[in-house]
C-alpha cells in the first residue's frame, strides 16, 4: 500500500511531467515561429503567402503565440502604458520618414552610415538630425544598427552639409579619420598655465544601418513590397486627429478633415490618392492573397464576380490560379478605367476570360450577372464591408441579393463568398481584443 509519501512523490513527478511538457511546447512553439518570421532578417525577396497558406491548426497556435507575445509586451504599470500609447504614433511617424524618403532602397545594396545616406535622400539632410532618426528606427525595430569597425572623431563643428561632418563612413572614411586624429592630436598642446582645462578629444563611435524584416518590406523590388499601403495610412493619418470631434458630433472623422467629402469621392477627385490606394490593395494581395486564389474553393465555380474589386488584381490571381474560370471585375468607374490600363499592361493573356464593369454596388441594377444562367456563380467581397457602416453593409448584401434574384440565377448555383479580417470571437478567440 503506498505511503502518504509515495503519493506526494507520485503527484509531484506528474505535475513536473505536465509543466515541463507544456513549458518545452512553448518553447518549441516561440523558437519554430521566430525561425518562420525572422525579423532581423532584411532579404526582399521572400515570399510571405505561407502565413494564411497555414493549416488551421498550425495558424491558431501561431496566432496564439503572437498574442501572448503582444500581452507580455503591454505588461507594465498603468501610467508608463498610457505614456507609451500616448507617443506610439512616433513609430508610425519615423517609419513613414524612413518610406517617404528612400531609406530602405539606399539600404538595399548594404549596410550604409549615417552620413552616406544623407547624400542618398537629400542634399540638405543634416547627418545629426538623420542619425537620431535612424537610431529611433532600430529602437523600435525597422533597422538594424551596429558599429562601424573604426570610430570616427568627434569634430567641434556641426556643418550643415551633413556629408562633412562623417567622411565617407565606415566604408572609405578610416584612414581619413586616422589622419586627422593624428594630426589633431599633434597640434592640441595642453596648458602649462595652472588651472587650465586639456581639450583632448573623445573618438565618437559611428554606426551603419542595414535592412531588417521591417525595412525589407518597404524595398521597391521586394514582391511583398508594402511602401504604398504605408503611404495609404499616412494619408489617413489626417482624419484620424478628428477623431474626438467626430465623435461627439456623429460625424466620419475624415469627412471633417475633408471638408465634407467621403473617402470614397476623395479618391474618385485625387488621381494621386486613387493611384496609392490601388497600389496599396495590390500589394496588400501579396501578403496571403495567392494562397487565398489558390484555395479549393473556386473548383466548384465555372464564374466569379468580384464586386468592388478595385483594378482586379485579386481577380488576375484567382485566374491565373483557376484555368476553368471566368471573371467579372466590378467597380465605379473611375476603378474600372484604371483597370482597363492595369490588365493591358501586366494580365493581357488573361483579359479573354474577364470583363471590366462600372457601376454602383449600391444600385443591383449595375450589378453584373452571368450571361449563362446555369453557370456555378461566385460573388465575392474582399476587404469590403469593413469599410462601410452596419447600415450600409446591409445596404450592399441585399442589392447583391436581388440582383441574383432579377439574374434568375438558381440559388442552388450562386453563393456569396465574404474575405475579410475580423476579430469575431467565436472564430479566433486568441485574436481577439485591441490591436
């Protein structure tokens, strides 16, 4: 009969058993996800489609990981969180600096010094200023930053044209930079009279920058590129400061700021902003968009029709993907004039098996439908009704309703296909809360 004792024994070897089992799963599970996502890692040609490729299992035990990772991250007292949230639209800021003026490009081809990318993004860059801007990006982990192999001097004058002031960097400045150390130090005679200060000088150390994972994404020739969808929110960044007054009046934040138009006819009157926000969503497509066209879905269909679909750049994926497809692109017609000039230049092979059709999603009568009425249909809303309030989505989902219904289109061969990020508990519990 066991002893009380050899109970306790029992008890305890489970317990470490169980602890140890579950400490060395999340061990294995933070090292495997460190190793797939690689942040330090500044390649720009990797290709980032494996993330929702996932399979389900795998993708939540991912997701929780990261979530848990981003509640440690937020584990600190209560005034030095709301201090840190208070200034976090500095990240957004320094790397919306770092896109606008090309650093990551200059960065491509090496590791550069402060001063060798102030030639590279301005002529009237000032080295220090563009330093503390880089060292703010590796803090908050969109570059990499180490020391140069020989440190510079320390000089007494802050010329303003920057390239002055760091001789080349590390790359071409060392021996410079030896020599007028030497001959600093050969003209600095130290005071003999009493109570003099000796100047003598401290050798400041000087670092270069490289590419991260961060600053990889926002490299021109990276096909996981993201520096428009970047520009995309920094033009946001505008109406978002209305967001108080807004609220309090029940007005769109953007609206205020926009003087009373939408974002929608924004866009439609601003060839740059329509031009950024349809480079945006094709870029946005790199980051799972294959592995969605890719989907078994779509076998089951013989149409689809992708309703405010932009330029079509999903679409050209799913068709690509999809040799037995046919395709609808469906959008307002300044989208679908951009279109036309989209799929000209980059998916003419494709354009026999795709139309291009303007038209209000608002308005079934505009809605596209199948000529063949006996073909499987799908009608798909990408990244859509995020956009749109409760009543307007009800709006949207009930003009494509009818639309159906007037396309005598049998309800047993059309289905409506929704893509769209949520945060729904009952479907990732783990994603859930603010992001």
């Amino acid at each position: 009969m066991l002893s009380a004792l050899d109970i306790a024994g029992v008890v305890v070897i489970v317990v470490l058993f169980i602890v140890g089992s579950l400490v060395t799963a999340i061990v294995a599970l933070v090292s495997g996800m460190v190793l797939l996502v690689r942040p330090w890692d500044g390649n720009t040609q990797r290709d980032h489609n494996w993330m929702a490729s996932t399979p389900f299992p795998f993708f939540w035990m991912a997701s929780w990981a990261v979530r848990a990772a981003e509640y440690v991250v937020a584990l600190k007292p209560g005034p030095i969180r709301a201090a840190e949230l208070a200034i976090a639209y500095t990240q957004s800021q320094v790397l919306f600096a770092l896109n606008n003026l090309g650093v990551p490009d200059a960065l491509s081809a090496g590791p550069l010094t402060a001063a060798e990318l102030a030639v590279k993004v301005g002529p009237h860059t000032p080295v220090d200023w563009l330093e503390r801007v880089l060292a703010c990006a590796a803090a908050y982990g969109m570059l990499k930053r180490s020391k140069c192999p020989i440190a510079m001097p320390q000089t007494a004058t802050s010329a303003s044209p920057a390239q002055a002031s760091h001789k080349g960097g590390c790359k071409h400045g060392a021996a410079e930079s030896q020599q007028d150390t030497d001959r600093q130090r050969d003209q600095q005679q130290p005071s003999k009279s009493a109570g003099a200060l000796c100047t003598a000088q401290v050798p400041a150390p000087v670092h270069q920058y490289a590419l991260n994972g961060v600053s990889a994404a926002l490299v021109s020739s990276n096909p996981a590129n993201m520096s428009a969808f970047l520009k995309l929110f920094e033009d946001h960044y505008a109406g978002y400061q209305f967001l108080s007054e807004g609220l309090k009046i029940g007005k769109v934040p953007f609206e205020l700021w926009s003087g009373g138009k939408t974002y929608w006819q924004h866009i439609k009157d601003s060839p740059r902003h329509a031009a950024t926000f349809n480079t945006a969503m094709h870029q946005i497509n790199q980051i799972g968009g294959t592995a969605v066209a890719n989907s078994r879905v779509w076998r089951q269909f013989d149409h689809v029709i992708d309703v405010a679909g932009g330029v079509g750049g999903f679409m050209a994926d799913i068709l690509d993907l999809n040799l037995h497809l046919r395709g609808v692109v469906f959008d307002q017609a300044s989208q679908i004039e951009s279109a036309h000039k989209v799929w000209r230049a980059t998916h003419r092979r494709l354009m026999p098996r795709v139309e291009l059709i303007a038209g209000d999603m608002f308005d079934p009568s505009t809605l596209p439908s199948p000529s063949d009425s006996s073909c499987k249909v799908a009608y798909t809303l990408r990244n859509i009704l995020h956009d749109w309030s409760d009543t307007d989505s009800v709006a949207i989902l009930k003009a494509i309703r009818s639309r159906i219904s007037a396309g005598n289109i049998a309800l047993g061969l059309v289905k409506l296909l929704i893509i769209e990020v949520t945060t729904v508990e009952e479907v990732l519990p783990c994603l859930m809360g603010p992001r």
